[in-house]
C-alpha cells in the first residue's frame, strides 16, 4: 500500500492512499474513523493499518481524485526524530578510501528540514557553496520500540520512503565538524513521494538505488552494499533511545557523491535531483540559490 500525505487545492493536508493513479482520503472512506494525519495514523497502529488495507482493496468511490490534481507532500511532516546513518555502504567507503567502520555512524537531520516531491532545496551561496546530494533509503518506525532484539526489528517497521540526505560539506566537515548544521539546514530533507508498507517490499536489502542530477545518474548502486543492515540499526539505536511511531530513520548513501568526485560535483542553482529507490517511486526536487536567505 502506498500512503501519501496530499493537498487538494483550496485545502489543508489530507492523509491518503495511491490506488491506480487516484488519491483515496482515508478519512473520508473510513466515515473519519482513520485521521487526516500520517503520523496519529502510524500511532493509531495494527488497526488503522488493516482498515487502510481494507479501504485499498474496494473500488475507489466517487470521492477519489486524480493523483495530477493534487500535490503531494512529504508522506510524514512531523516526526518527532530523524536519525541518519553515515559511511554504511562499502561502495561509498572504497571511493573514500576508508576501511569499513566497526561502529554505525549516526546524526540527526532536524525535522524542519523536511520538505515534499516537488518543493525547491533552498540554500543562501553565503552560508554554504558545498551543497551535496545523498540519495538515501529511509524507514518509518510503526509502533514504539525500544530494546528491541535485531530478530523482531521488522515487526517495528511501518515501511519504507525515499530520502534525499542534502549535505552543505564544507559546513558539515570544512568548519569544526559541524555535521548537525551541514545536515540540518531549511530543505534538506526531501521525503516521499508516497510511503511504501512494508509488505511490498520483501527484503529492503535487495533495491537499486540511484541519484540523477539533470537526467544524468551520478548514483547507481544498490541495497545490497549496506554495512550495517536494518534490524541490526533498529536493535542498535533502540538500545538507548526509545524510538516513536513516525520517526525516521534514514540508512546512509552509496558511491558517487559529488564531494568524492574528481573534480568535486556540487549542486547549483537551477539543478533538478531525482532520488530513485526500487518500489519507492521517484522523489524529485529543483535547486535554488537563494542570496540572504
């Protein structure tokens, strides 16, 4: 099931499901049982999940729309964490000439930084000249988890988005290892365009993974290169920190990011990024310099 947070002109954000190119309102099918919010949907649990499913798997009423005619947003806007893992590919590891890391590195993107399909990366040239792109597989956790055990992990997964990791490198690593504010600036968090459940996909390992600028593919790997895998992450970070429904984790870039390139490859105004996740759809966002912003 593909569910997506959409706005219908002259309207607030609604919750919804991708069905054949049409929007359902699952507030509105389940006669407001079901909230107009992903993530009070996610807290909602098991049971919002399989009334969603049910509604899925009629005919779309009357009350369906279009997908053209409404704009999508990110699938989850406000959660309350988004945990970001660093250097979790080989690939990305060998073009830095790094050895594989013994610890999972990790650092948060800030849920202001969250922006939809469609909405522009902002950044002021005067703040940053540096700005990256990461395409990122993300996942969303569906019920409360902490200390989880790495054999239970997927029963905690609500399922899987697009993540476009945006790094201003030389405030992240050039100004006293700031990667909090490298990582965290206004936009620098694109998600969507829809959230995939995670029946659809069976082994969130096993997808291709790409990152186009302008067309061309300066990303292409896949899952498979990941070091540290999900259910080690879930069990590793539930340790300590108690993950809610809704929150975010995102599980690190392969090879071909434009820092690491010869000669380096930064983004510029005007350019248009497509992340591209295997079943996850496309998540595509243009450029914009933006002086004194």
């Amino acid at each position: 099931m593909k569910l997506v947070t959409y706005q219908p002109a002259g309207a607030g954000p609604q919750l919804g499901a991708l069905v054949d190119g049409k929007v359902i309102n699952l507030a509105l099918a389940s006669g407001g049982r079901l909230p107009n919010d992903m993530r009070a949907f996610i807290e909602m649990g098991d049971p919002a999940l399989e009334m969603a499913h049910a509604i899925v798997a009629q005919e779309p009423g009357a009350d369906a729309v279009a997908l053209g005619a409404v704009r999508l947003l990110a699938p989850i806007r406000n959660p309350s964490k988004v945990i970001a893992i660093g250097l979790n590919y080989m690939d990305h590891v060998r073009e830095q000439g790094l050895k594989p890391p013994s610890l999972a590195t990790m650092f948060t993107k800030y849920p202001s930084a969250i922006i939809g399909p469609g909405d522009a990366i902002r950044w002021d040239p005067a703040l940053t000249a540096k700005v990256d792109y990461e395409a990122e597989l993300a996942l969303v956790i569906g019920k409360r988890a902490s200390k989880v055990k790495e054999e239970d992990a997927y029963d905690y997964i609500l399922g899987y988005m697009n993540c476009h990791d945006v790094s201003a490198r030389d405030l992240q690593l050039e100004k006293g290892d700031q990667w909090i504010m490298g990582k965290s600036l206004d936009t620098f968090c694109p998600l969507g365009p829809y959230l995939v459940t995670k029946d659809e996909i069976p082994d969130p390992h096993a997808l291709s993974i790409k990152c186009l600028v302008n067309g061309e593919a300066l990303q292409n790997s896949s899952t498979r290169e990941l070091i540290f895998k999900i259910p080690y992450l879930i069990a590793y970070l539930s340790r300590g920190i108690t993950l809610l429904p809704g929150d975010v984790i995102t599980t690190g870039t392969p090879d071909g990011v434009g820092a690491f390139r010869k000669p380096p490859v930064f983004l510029k105004h005007g350019d248009v990024v497509t992340v591209e996740v295997e079943g996850l759809g496309q998540l595509t966002n243009p450029c914009v310099e933006e002086p004194g912003a």
